[in-house]
C-alpha cells in the first residue's frame, strides 16, 4: 500500500513539473504558436520545447508555378520563428507531388504538369524563399529523393493505410462527391504521400496553411501507425487575396509573389480593402494586437501607405520602399507621371505589315493579360494616352524621329511610355 502511494504521489510530482514547463513556455515562448488557428499535440510539442529538444520543423510546397506568393510568407514567417529559435527548418520541395496537384480547396481537376514543368518551376523556389529563411539554417529536401524509387507494390501498400469512407471525410473531397464531380484515384493518394514526406524526414511539427490540415494530420497518423513520434500540426490562417474574399492563390490570380517588382508589390498592396488590411500587418509583418490597435487611430490611407512600404522593403530594401511610397504619393495624390516609367518603341514592338493602332500597340508591351481587357478597360474609360481619354481600340499613333513620346496610363497602376 505504502509503495502504491510514493508510485501516485512521484506520478503527481512528475505531472506537476510538466505542467510548470507548459506554463512557463507559454508565458516566455508563446512566439512560437503567435498567430496559429490550430495547433494539434500542443502540450507534447511545448513539453519538447521545454526540455530544449532541438526539433525537426517541415513546411512542404509544390512548384506548381513559378513564384512563392504572400500566401506563402505566412508560412515563411512561422518557419522562421522556429529557426531563430534554435531548431531545424526542413523546406520540402514537393517536385514529385506537384506533378499530381494538391486537391485542398479545388472543385475540379488539376491539370497534370510535366516534369520538365515542374523542375523550372522549382529553381527560382529556393531564391524566393531565401529572402525570408535563412539558408545555412534550412535543410532542402525533394520528395522525388524517395518516391521516384518505389514500386508499385510499395504504392499499393500505402495506400492500405487510407480508407475511402475515412478520405471522404475531406470537406472538399465530400462536396465533390455530393454533386457528381469526379475525383481521381491519385488525388485520394495525394493526403498519403504528403503524409509519407513525414515518416522520411521523421518531423517533428508540420507546419502549413489551414486548408493543409487534413494532410498534416494524414502524416501524424502514418507516423505513429510506423511507430514513430507523432508530429505536432500547426496550421496559420490563409491570407485573403487582392480580391478581398477568397484566399490568396496564384489559381484566382489574387496574389502578390515575391518575384514582383517593387511598384507591383506597393500598388497592389494599396488594392487592398482597410479591413484586410489588419490582416496583413498581423500575418505578413507580425505585429501584436497592441500595436495593431495603436495602428487603428491613425488615418487608414497612411496606414495603408506605411504597410505597403514595409512590404516593399521586405523585398527591396528600405530605401526602395520609401521610394515607391513617394511616388505613389505624386502618382495618385498630385497626379504626376511616375519618374521611371518603361519605354516601348513602336517601330520594334509593331511587326512590318502589322497595323500601328492602339489595339496592337497596347498588347505588345505585355501590360495586359488579353485584347479583350484592353478593349474593355478603353470602354470603361480607363486608358489615357497624354492625358486624354481612348475612345476607340482601332485609332492610330503615328510619331516622328522627333517627338519624345506618349505616356500611357490605364487604370490606377499601369504607366509607360511610347517613344518612336
């Protein structure tokens, strides 16, 4: 009996200094969790943390396009978190999964990429995600490393791990399913191969948006049914796009990448809605919501303005972004031209029996997605040639040796100048 209550009592003791751990963590660190919507296996995770336990931190993107968007600097912003903190950043380039498409958040089909694709997508990945993680502390994994050496058998026995009815169980896979839509056999494996990166790299935290959840707890799952020490989950919230309403994703073309160029990345964070705004400065640039409400009892356009600076400055250096921040100023408060506008020449953008006229012009400079925009933006009476408005896609330009050109406005952020 005697032995039975030292067993309790040194149980209690040991529950009792577990929870001190937790609460001091939470009280010193509680960085790390800033700003998660869900965190899966929290107590585990801050008990390791707390003990000093230099942990292994995955955060997994498919190339499926060429740049890394804001979206992805939620993430980014995490990863590094942990990194400052002492543990490793495992950045998993998903070369073999991009090839099949994430099917988080779609109501159709991805189309399928090749790998030639896939890989020139890939190269600029590692650029982009330098300017925010720091390279000698990331570990650069590709899942090609592990799949493109399995068999079928080796397949066919991953796939017993996942059962139908438990896949279904997918918001996106249920909805698809209800109206008829079809989902492919590889998009069910999909949840299971992401999930297989985890058992490999033997995580510890998965990290991710929160569309990402049911893969990231796909791979707790196989980790444990392997074993191993199940990862901790931990999803951010998805940043909403320049449209105000859906997420940011290159797919609805609602995005900001890090590739863009510092008057893109200014002018479309000036699109933004005041309300998203806060997202932005909480998510992208991390302040507290002390800050943020010291923030709020400042005029919206400056504070709007000082947020696409910070952005731009991320990428470009501050100067630059105090740069973009005075021009935007003249461009949009005094109504002046911007100072470094880019120059085409009609007689080498224009091919030799090509018809000189607006229409042509305006799509040869690469400013518009289509013909069509174009045609639309002049109905709207958004395109200023000189400060007057196009009435008709069909009117020429014709200039001389002589003259120094026309300056072309359409809409609030395309300006450029035709020169002969």
């Amino acid at each position: 009996m005697l032995k039975r209550i030292r067993i309790l009592r040194s149980k209690n003791v040991f529950q009792f200094f577990r929870m001190v751990l937790i609460k001091n963590y939470k009280m010193s660190n509680s960085k790390l969790l800033s700003n998660a919507e869900i965190v899966i296996g929290e107590e585990e995770l801050i008990e390791k943390i707390s003990q000093g336990k230099k942990l292994k931190i995955k955060f997994g993107v498919d190339p499926t396009r060429p740049d890394l968007t804001f979206g992805h600097l939620v993430v980014f912003n995490k990863l590094k978190q942990f990194q400052d903190a002492g543990h490793e950043a495992i950045l998993l380039i998903g070369d073999y999964t991009a090839r099949i498409g994430d099917p988080s958040g779609r109501s159709d089909l991805r189309p399928e990429l090749t790998e030639a694709e896939v890989n020139e997508n890939a190269e600029t990945y590692l650029e982009q995600a330098f300017r925010i993680i720091d390279p000698k502390k990331t570990t650069v994994r590709r899942n090609s490393e592990w799949f493109s050496k399995m068999s079928f058998a080796d397949s066919l026995s991953l796939s017993r791990k996942m059962t139908v009815a438990r896949m279904l169980e997918r918001d996106d896979f249920e909805k698809r399913f209800k109206k008829n839509q079809p989902i492919s056999m590889v998009e069910f494996m999909y949840p299971l191969i992401q999930g297989y990166d985890s058992i490999i790299l033997e995580s510890d935290v998965e990290i991710g948006g929160s569309d990402q959840l049911f893969n990231m707890l796909v791979g707790r799952a196989l980790q444990k049914d392997e074993g191993l020490q199940s990862q901790a989950v931990l999803t951010m919230p998805l940043l909403v796009g320049l449209d105000g309403s859906r997420k940011m994703s290159k797919s609805f073309d609602n995005y900001i990448a890090f590739n863009d160029k510092a008057r893109d990345i200014f002018g479309k964070t000036m699109s933004i809605s005041d309300e998203t705004m806060w997202d932005y400065y909480k998510l992208l640039l991390l302040k507290s919501e002390d800050t943020i409400g010291s923030l709020k009892q400042n005029h919206p356009m400056e504070m709007k303005k000082n947020l696409s600076m910070e952005l731009t400055s991320l990428f470009y250096g501050s100067e630059i972004g105090e740069r973009e921040k005075i021009s935007f100023g003249n461009v949009f408060t005094q109504r002046e031209n911007p100072d470094d506008m880019e120059s085409f020449s009609i007689t080498q953008i224009i091919s030799e029996g090509e018809i000189p006229n607006i229409l042509n012009i305006l799509n040869k400079t690469e400013n518009f997605e289509s013909k069509g925009q174009i045609r639309r933006l002049i109905q709207q009476g958004a395109i200023k040639i000189d400060g007057q408005k196009v009435d008709k896609p069909e009117d020429l330009i014709n200039l001389d040796k002589s003259s120094t050109g026309k300056v072309v406005k359409a809409g609030k952020k395309i300006f450029f100048n035709l020169v002969p």
